[in-house]
C-alpha cells in the first residue's frame, strides 16, 4: 500500500483542494517531458531599478506588487511588471495595477517568478494556474484577468523554472518543486485556506497539478472533484489522453469535449466558460 501523501490540519491535499484539468494525462508524458521555454516576454524589477522598461507598450506603465522577499535582495517598496510587446497586453493600466508580481524560491534553491491576479477581490476561490508549454507569465497575464473576470475568482500563477524570470532549467523534478513553492506563496503570503483553492493545469501544466493535488504518479488516487476539458481535433495531445484522465478519475464531474477544437484555442469556445463557471459555481459547493 502506498504511503499517504502530505497531510495539513488532519486533511490531504487531495481532499482540500479542487482540481481542473486540461490534459494531457500526466502519467503517460511524464518521462518525455519536452520543455519549450520561450524568451522572456517580461521584467520584474526591484524598487531601486524602477524605469521606463525597453519595449515596454503604451499603458503598461509598472503594476504595483506585493514586497520582492528580502532573500531575492529587494529593498524596501514594491516590485514592478513591465512588460514587452511580445506579451500583446490586452487591457489597460487599471487592469495592470491588479497585477502582483515578486519572486519565490523552490526547495531545489531556483528563484520562481509569481503572479497573483487580483479579478475578483470578493471571490471565494482563487485559482492555482500551471501554465502550459512555450508560454510565459508576460503572455499569460491578458488571458488571466480575461478568465479570472468571467468565472468570478481570483488567480496565482507562476513560471517553471528556466521560464520567464525563474531560475535555474525545466525539469521533472523542478515542476514538482515550482509548484509546491507556487502552493506556499498563495498559502502563506495571502492567506488562501486550501479548500478556497482550484488547482487548474493547462496542457503541461497538469503534470505538476495532478502530483499536487495527489502526491501519486495516478489520477485515479486525486480524491477532489475533476473537470476534464479537451478537444476532439487536439493535435498536439490526441484526443484519447482526455477521455482516459476522465475515465481514471474516482470523482470526475460531466466532461467537456469540445467539438472542433485544437490544443491552443479550446479557451475561444463559449461552453469552455459556460462549463468553467457551472464547476465553480454550482459543482464545488454542493461536493
């Protein structure tokens, strides 16, 4: 029998924490990880190296940030987001302000760049995002406050290491580590309690989701409720990956299968937040 994963206040992970998932399914790609770090499309500066930003957009002027820790050699105020045209922001320095950005660091000693989005100040839940591949926080950032805003929550994400402004090389082992320290800054630094927080892996993402959330190599051993999304025309992740993690999960709400749909536009689809927003809604309170 296999030892119990991580237990906080007497619950596990597994029984205090939702889960979201867009394939693939973990187990399968876990030992072919192909990790595609793009060029930074983003800066986090400390309060003394504040400036205009090279390449910085028209309204991204800095968004104002929770303290850099002191470890990572900030001094005293706030640290700032600039952001390149590359990351094709979206919105506008109002949006921008409600962006929060500092630096973590994992138990394998890399500094993790986080992000906390700030869409829903009264909503109960905020979500814990694993980005997927060749993406960074910079481009992330638009589509956050987009979702955050439509589903009503909050959300925390942060880079792998090696991507963005994180240390260090993608890896296995450190996409475990990332997101156990991602899980502690939202903890500790905003109070967060576990059974507030919805654990949602996109694409990549889903391998360090599902160990979180389970602390074993098997989704069948994720004991929260699951939404599974996937497209039936994905054509980076075939269709199959989606419909076994459905099958897999003791606990899986009603799937989404959207029709048509590829690896990377499935979130252009109207039932993609029509679902999203029933599963928090309606499906975690009464679970």
């Amino acid at each position: 029998m296999p030892e119990p994963g991580p237990r906080m206040n007497g619950f596990s992970l597994g029984e205090l924490c939702w889960l979201f998932c867009c394939p693939p399914c973990p187990s399968r790609i876990a030992a072919k990880l192909a990790f595609l770090p793009p060029e930074p499309t983003y800066t986090v500066l400390a309060p003394e190296q504040r400036g205009p930003g090279p390449g910085a957009p028209a309204p991204a002027t800095p968004a104002q940030a929770a303290p850099q820790p002191a470890e990572e050699g900030a001094g005293p105020g706030v640290c700032s987001l600039h952001l390149s045209e590359r990351a094709d922001w979206q919105y506008t320095q109002r949006e921008l302000d409600a962006v929060e950005v500092f630096f973590s660091r994992t138990a394998r000693d890399n500094r993790l760049g986080c992000m906390f989005v700030r869409c829903a100040p009264s909503s109960r839940y905020t979500l814990l995002f694993s980005h997927g591949n060749a993406v960074d926080l910079g481009q992330m950032c638009s589509f956050y406050i987009g979702l955050g805003s439509r589903i009503n929550c909050n959300i925390f994400s942060y880079d792998y290491s090696g991507y963005g402004v994180s240390s260090g090389r993608p890896s296995e082992k450190n996409l475990y580590a990332d997101i156990d320290a991602a899980w502690q800054a939202l903890r500790t630094r905003y109070g967060v309690s576990p059974e507030n927080i919805i654990l949602y892996g996109q694409s990549i993402g889903t391998v360090p989701t599902v160990d979180l959330a389970s602390r074993i190599d098997k989704i069948s051993k994720v004991t929260s409720p699951v939404l599974v999304i996937h497209g039936t025309e994905d054509e980076v992740i075939d269709f199959s990956h989606g419909l076994a993690m459905y099958e897999r999960c003791p606990r899986a709400v009603e799937p989404l299968w959207v029709e048509g749909a590829g690896h990377n536009d499935i979130e252009l689809y109207a039932q993609y937040l029509e679902r999203l927003k029933q599963f928090i809604s309606h499906e975690l309170p009464n679970s």
